[in-house]
C-alpha cells in the first residue's frame, strides 16, 4: 500500500516540474479549440455545399488532417532542433531550418496531387454520385498549397519565437499548427470548391496543370541534391501517403451520415475542434516521446517506463479540460448563430465520453508509433506526427459518431 501514495508523490512532483509545460500546452490547447471553433462554424455554414458538391466530405479532413500532419512533423523536428543545439533562425536554404522547410514544401505538392486522385477512388467505392476527378484534384492542390502557405509559415514563425523565449515547443506547436491548419484550409477548400462550382469548364484544364506542377515538384523532392531534404521527403512520403488514406476513410465515414449532421450543424460546429485536439493531444505526446528517445531519458521499450507514463497522465490532465470546453463552446457558438443542437447536456456529454476514448487510443499510438519508428532506425519527428494524426481521425470520428449513437442522436432528434 505504501507503494501507492509514494507513486502518487512521484507522480505530483513531476507534474509540479511541468509546470511551464501544463501552463504553456493549456494555452496552446484553448486556443487551438477557439481557432478549430471557428472552422467548426465555418463547416456549419458549407452544409448547403456539401449537400451540392457530393464526395467532398471524404476529402475534408484529408486535406486538413495533411497540413497538420507535415506542418506538425515539422513542428517536431524544429523542437527536436532546438533541444539539440541545431535550430538557428536562417533564410539559408542549406540550414537546418531551411532544408526542413523545404522538404515540408516538396511534402505539401506530394500529397496534395496524391489525394485528389485517391478522393475520387474512394468517393466513387462507396457512393454513387460524386465529384469527377479533376474536381477532387483542383480543390486538393490549389485548396491544400494556398493553406499550407499560412500553416507554413506559422509553423516557423513559432519555432522561431519558441527559441528566442524558451518556450517548450513539443508542447506549443502541435495545438497551434492544428488549428491554424484548420482555419486556413478550410477557407481555402472552400475558395477551391466554388471555383470548381462555378466555373466547371476550366476545372479539368486546371487540374491538368496543377497536378503536372505537383508531379515535378514531387520528384524533385525524392531526387534533392540536399541530403536532410531527401530523407525528409524519402521516410516521410510513403507514412503521409498512409496517413492521407485512413484520413480519407474518416472523412467517408462522415459522409455515410451526413443527414445527422446537416439535422444538427452543431454537431458540425464540434467535428473540428474535436478532432484537431484529438491529434494535438497526440502530436504533444508524440513530440515529448521523441525528444526523450533522442535525448536518451526513456528506451524503446514494449512496456512504457515511468516517465513515459508521467507523460501519458499530462495527456489526460489536458483532455479532461479542452473536451468540457470543446463541447460547451460549440454548444455557444451553435446557440448564437441560431444552429440547430440536440442540447448542451448531449453535446457536453458528447464531446467528453468521446474525447476520453479517443486519449485513450491515442496516447497508445503516439507510444508505439514512436518506440517501433526509432526502433526501426527512423526519425520518429517525422513519422510519429502523421501516423498518430491519421490513425486518430479515423480513431476520433469512429469515437465520436460512436458516443452520438451511444447518446441516442440521429437525424430525428
């Protein structure tokens, strides 16, 4: 019995330790919800779209899901950087910085070209009627690189200042490059969806175009001259490509019941936030598992050593806070703009039951996807970020369509 309190006197102190790290990742974690909230309203507001343009739920949260996935891989591997002395802030292309910046660049042409055409494989095995192919395309690639622009950039911009103010960047920039992601891509999915609406007759000579662009720049990354750039894109292309897949399949299982949704667009106004904490939960936990791998502090173990655990129980202290507040927040925002919602209660409910599944999973995803990569031999910065994103929007969406059936919530009310 004594074990358990000295257990317990462990496990405060390290949190007591991790103070910085619990202030800092709280902050990031609420206002990467606030950020996610926003596109949240703005998926409420593209019901009627999504009922016009069918199929395109199922490239959604692939096209955001992918900038999350590079843009936090190289949040990581910035983090990693500057834990080992490497990061300096350089336009060098040939830095550390630079290569790293130029290989998410290469990344962004890859896979945007990669699921336009995987969309429509997939749109059209489960549907009937859906987008053609250069419809899928053009709004993967000009949506995808005008939104990677702004998460690009953002991302460098807080290793940046994470390095100049010491901030712990494993813990701020999975949460911020998620909802940045998100509110710049869906905007931008949107831009593209209308132009692919409105102006139908320049869609395939478009989406020719772009995707020969995306083709050159793919094997100029495969092929690159700089060597962090080529393994950057070389280990990191075939994961992305993985990841967009099962991204793919959790925007399907979206659009298989759309109906609930369209009846409850608050239900809509919380796929976003929730998701994207969901895999900012598993980007902190993977980018801390990473850096105490580099560093020598914890072993690829099967079985997690006790400071991998104290990492996990951090999790759980942020997923407690961020899905109460995820739920009541779309609940608020779906009353104020006068959204229909099967209540607070459900949707609070919703959002935590769901949520606590969904930590559940990824803190075992974000453990083993770290230990097997670095075991492997493999930078687990640029394969534990896309693998525990990817598997968690399957993950997230199967928990939370899962808890909204739980809870009774159907088109009907």
């Amino acid at each position: 019995m004594a074990a358990i309190p000295r257990r317990a006197r462990r496990l405060w102190a390290y949190w007591r330790n991790e103070r910085r790290t619990l202030r800092q990742g709280f902050v990031a974690l609420f206002i990467s919800s606030g950020g996610d909230l926003l596109a949240g309203l703005a998926l409420s507001f593209m019901s009627s779209s999504l009922t016009a343009l069918p199929g395109l739920l199922v490239l959604i949260p692939a096209a955001i899901g992918m900038r999350g996935n590079i843009f936090g891989a190289l949040g990581s591997r910035l983090g990693t950087g500057i834990n080992t002395g490497q990061f300096e802030p350089t336009r060098e292309r040939d830095s550390f910085l630079g290569q790293n910046v130029l290989g998410s660049t290469f990344l962004t042409l890859a896979t945007c070209l990669f699921l336009g055409f995987a969309a429509r494989i997939v749109a059209g095995a489960f549907f009937e009627q859906t987008l053609t192919v250069w419809d899928f395309t053009v709004i993967s690639i000009l949506g995808g690189v005008l939104g990677s622009l702004v998460v690009g950039g953002a991302s460098v911009g807080i290793a940046i200042l994470s390095h100049r103010r010491r901030w712990d960047l494993d813990s701020v920039s999975a949460p911020l490059v998620t909802a940045i992601g998100d509110i710049a891509t869906l905007p931008a999915l949107w831009a593209a969806a209308l132009f692919v609406q409105n102006v139908p007759q320049a869609t395939k000579v478009v989406g020719i175009i772009v995707s020969i662009l995306c083709l050159i720049g793919t094997i100029r990354g495969l092929t690159n001259k700089l060597p962090s750039v080529r393994r950057i894109v070389r280990e990191s292309l075939p994961v992305l490509l993985i990841a967009g897949t099962i991204d793919l399949l959790a925007g399907t299982v979206i659009e298989l019941r759309v109906e609930r949704f369209v009846a409850f667009p608050a239900l809509l106004i919380l796929v976003p936030p929730f998701l994207e904490d969901t895999n900012a939960l598993a980007g902190i936990l993977s980018s801390r598992l990473a850096s105490k791998l580099h560093l020598g502090l914890i072993d690829a173990r099967p079985v997690p050593q006790a400071l991998a655990w104290f990492d996990v129980s951090i999790n759980f202290l942020f997923a407690v806070a961020v899905f109460f507040m995820v739920g009541v927040s779309a609940q608020v925002a779906a009353t104020l703009t006068h959204q229909a919602s099967p209540g607070l209660a459900a949707m609070v409910s919703i959002s935590l039951t769901a949520g606590m599944l969904a930590t559940i999973v990824s803190s075992a995803v974000a453990y083993y996807s770290a230990v097997a990569t670095y075991r492997f031999g493999l930078d687990p910065d640029n394969h534990g970020i896309p693998i525990t994103s990817s598997v968690m929007d399957l993950a997230g969406t199967l928990c939370l369509v899962l808890v909204m059936l739980l809870y009774g919530v159907s088109a009907h009310g």
